[in-house]
C-alpha cells in the first residue's frame, strides 16, 4: 500500500503502514498467560474494528518517539515533516487490512468484539499461501529487478516513487486472487449441498481451502446423525473424487463430556470451534479417570493417515470428573505421561 502511493503523503508513512499492518499480532504476548489464555486471546480485541483505532493510536506513539529521537535529523532541506493525523488514519488502515487478511483463512476473526464475540471467516485461501507471498513479493522486487521504474520514464514535473506500478499491479492481482478463489470456493459449497449422504440432507457445509491449487478444498458435511469429511474438487465439480470421505457419527452426550465443556479449555474451545468433535477415553486404572479429546473437523484435512487433526486440545477428569489437567497438544502425549507415572 505504502508503493502504491500512499508513501508520497506523508514522511514515515511507510513505516507507519508495516508497523501498524504487525501491531495487532500483539496478542501474541497472551501466551505469556499459558496456552488455554493465548488460545482465548488469540484474534481478539486487537483484531476488531473497536481495537484497531487503539492499536493505531500506540503504533503512531512509536513512531512519534522514533521522529522526536531520532528521526527527525534525518529530514532533508525542503522535505515536510509527518503529518501526523494523517499517519494515524493509515495506521488504521493497515489495522483493517490485517484484519481484512485474517478473515479470508478458516481459522476467522471476531471484528464485532465486544459487541458480539461471533467469529467470521470466509474460507477462500489456506493459512499459509505461497501463491499470495508470490504475488505480493513480486510487486515489491521485480520493478527493481527488471529495471521496470527507471529514471528516464519519470516526469520532469513529477517523480514517480520506485515500484509504484508494481506495487499497484500486485494489490490488483491480490483481489483477482480472492475473487478466483471465492468463485471456486462457492461451486465446492454448491457440490456439497447437492448431495445427501448416507440418506440424510445436510444441516450445513462447509468448504475449506488447500494451498496454491484454487480448486481442491476439505468439505465437512453435518447431517443430524454424523460429520463426513471428503475432498471436493470445484473444477469438475465433484464431491469425494478419491473415495476417501471420513464419517464420525455425533456420540450422546454424557456427564464426562458435559463435565469436560464446563473445564476453561472446554469454554474457550468451544467458543471458537465450528464442527466441534469431543472423545472420550477411560485411563487405566480406572480411578485415574478420563482422557477428554477436543478437536474440530475444520482442521481434520484427509491424508493417507485418516486426517490431521490440528488446533487439538485436551482435558484429564478423575474419577469424580474434577479437572485434573487441561492444555492444547495430543492427548496420546497425556496418556503415556500417564503411563510412565
């Protein structure tokens, strides 16, 4: 954004942008409080439209010191000073553009906060997508290295600033991207909506994505009775190509399991999980309790081991389903800890 032009508006408005583009990753430092308390935090109020205003404000006291401190010997004769409100408004922008790209993964974002703590995600690009860095690394390197900008197209009225074009072509080919991906993204959920399963229609689909191809994606179907997770392939489109769907039909309820969602991590995980799937193991010897798994079909992604599950947590009942202990990781690491004790 600070190529595309906005850097030719103010002094420091480039490094106004990238700090505050960073800054809401500070709920970070959450994790300091132990993983149930950063997994709580994680995305939250610096991660709203509320919060963002605030989280500019902090970025601009920053980069006021740095121009008080030091920054300002820097200036060049005839150069304008920052201006500063100005700076905060891009501030703000970065902060909505943080958000903007933590919404378009499926792991979401609460940007109503405090005002409803619904999460929100629109599930077109994989968490980690080589296909975006290309894109924006691209708009920042090849005007440099190709010679794209170069001194004898400037204007002699007016100076372009270096990689503007590039910068621009890349935030354009950034929403061509989304628009691609969503396109596909709707034919999955179209695919999946068109079909029963198991002789029941769907209460609800979902299509999450893979990493660089826009047309593979995870589909989780619930029906009233199970979840099925299988492979969708938009381009067809068809639904299970590969004959590999996952079924896990919903287990009744019972006092360990309402036990275990009343426990921090049950709260908070259930809060933010969407295809909630809770397992149950006794633990050996029996007055040891039980082993409560949480895990969500979103990160179940099929593989040729029967699927990851990812973002898993888990919660130790005794015998009179206390919580003993709770914390993320698998819970397999809990039972031999066990074991060994």
């Amino acid at each position: 954004m600070a190529r595309a032009g906005l850097n030719r508006k103010s002094a420091l408005a480039t490094a106004t942008l990238v700090i505050g583009a960073e800054a809401p990753d500070i709920d970070a430092l959450s994790q300091f409080g132990g993983r149930i308390y950063g997994f709580e935090h994680h995305r939250g109020i610096t991660h709203t439209f509320v919060g963002v205003p605030f989280v500019a404000a902090l970025v601009l006291l920053w980069v006021w010191l740095y121009w008080r401190w030091y920054g300002h010997r820097r200036i060049k004769p005839g150069q304008a000073p920052p201006r500063w409100g100005l700076l905060y408004a891009f501030a703000i922008l970065a902060g909505i553009s943080h958000i903007l790209l933590d919404f378009t993964n499926n792991y979401g974002v609460r940007p109503f906060a405090p005002f409803s703590y619904r999460w929100y995600s629109w599930d077109i690009v994989f968490i980690v997508e080589p296909v975006l860095w290309a894109i924006l690394l691209g708009g920042l390197l090849l005007p440099s290295l190709l010679g794209i900008v170069n001194q004898e197209v400037r204007s002699s009225r007016a100076k372009l600033a270096p990689g503007r074009t590039g910068a621009v072509i890349a935030l354009l080919l950034v929403f061509v991207f989304w628009g691609v991906r969503d396109f596909e993204h709707r034919r999955a959920l179209a695919a999946l909506d068109a079909l029963s399963y198991r002789g029941e229609n769907p209460v609800r689909v979902s299509a999450y994505p893979y990493s660089i191809t826009p047309f593979r994606w995870y589909g989780v179907v619930e029906t009233r009775d199970f979840y099925q997770g299988s492979l969708v392939d938009s381009l067809r489109p068809e639904v299970d190509p590969e004959d590999r769907a996952q079924t896990y039909y919903k287990p009744p309820e019972t006092a360990v399991t309402l036990a275990a969602r009343q426990s921090y991590l049950g709260r908070v995980y259930l809060d933010w999980a969407k295809y909630p799937l809770l397992e149950v193991e006794p633990l050996s010897p029996p007055e040891h309790g039980y082993l409560v798994g949480f895990y969500d079909w979103r990160f179940m992604y099929p593989n040729n081991n029967g699927g990851r599950r990812l973002l898993r947590g888990w919660v130790q009942l005794d015998g009179n389903l206390k919580v003993v202990a709770e914390n993320f990781g698998p819970p397999r690491d809990r039972r031999q800890e066990q074991a060994r004790k």
